[in-house]
C-alpha cells in the first residue's frame, strides 16, 4: 500500500509516534495559562459540586425517609395478616 505511517504499536510505544514531545508541549500549554480563565473554570466547577452534594443530600433523605415508611407498611401488613 506503500503508507508511510506508523504501525498501531509505533504509535502507542513509549518511543512512538510523537513521543512525549507532544505530551511535554500540551503540559506548557496547560500550565502556563493561569490567566483568570482557569480560575472561571473553578469557581464554576466548585459551584457545580456544591449543587450536587445538595441534590445527593437531598436525594439520600428521601430514599432513607421511603425506605422508612415502606419498612413500617410492610410490619403492619404482616401484623394484620398473623392476627386474623
């Protein structure tokens, strides 16, 4: 076929295709951004994790609550059944 590629293994080698060159120059770019996009992106991330422990909190309660009342249905349930 005559392609000049690399094969599947070159590329996924230690020594492969690209090679860290390319992991090296995505870190610079990573971490010499500390502009105030990167705090944003925090401060948004920190908002969105502080809603989602609310709504897990939330979400547990009902769940132990449900579970609560169901459990007591299903004792009563049995007691009407035995005393008959």
């Amino acid at each position: 076929m005559g392609s000049k590629a690399p094969s599947w293994g070159e590329q996924w080698s230690a020594e492969g295709y690209g090679g860290n060159d390319d992991d090296d120059r995505l870190m610079n770019k990573v971490g010499n951004s500390s502009g105030s996009k990167m705090g944003d992106v925090k401060a948004a991330a920190s908002a969105g994790l502080g809603k989602a422990k609310a709504a897990a909190s939330v979400s547990a309660q009902k769940v132990k609550s449900g579970t609560s009342v169901g459990i007591k249905w299903v004792k009563t349930q049995y007691q009407k059944k035995v005393s008959k």
